[in-house]
C-alpha cells in the first residue's frame, strides 16, 4: 500500500469526535460479521487489515490528544 503523510490542525475537540466516529464504525461496521464478548469484537490483532488499521489509528489519534506536559 502507498502512504503520503499530511500534516493537519485539529483541536482536541475534533480529534475527540473522530476517535468516537472510528471507534464506532469499527464496532458497527467492520466487527459485525465476528463473534462478540459483551458487545465488543473478539478479533484479535491480525485477524483484519481493515480493523488493524482503524485500530492503529485510534492510537496515533489517542496520543495526539493527549494534553501536552510543560516543559
């Protein structure tokens, strides 16, 4: 797969709704053919490029939000 990076300006409160909109659409969407435990996919890492990747992404997201220390 080709990559290019990008860089953007998100405020924390955008980068918060997109986390909310992968979140939600790697449970409705790409974990609804898969076996669930109390509502959350039993997929493991490795089992879906398309979930590995909303998942990496939920990651990079998650840091990106996280407040920055002083210095």
């Amino acid at each position: 797969m080709h990559t290019t990076a990008t860089a953007i300006s998100l405020t924390h409160a955008e980068i918060s709704l997109l986390i909310e909109a992968l979140d939600s659409h790697e449970y409705w969407q790409l974990s609804e053919p898969h076996q669930r435990n109390d509502g959350y996919s039993t997929i493991a890492d490795g089992e879906s490029e398309e979930i590995d990747a909303v998942r990496a992404l939920l990651t990079k997201l998650a840091h990106a939000r996280l407040p920055e220390m002083p210095g």
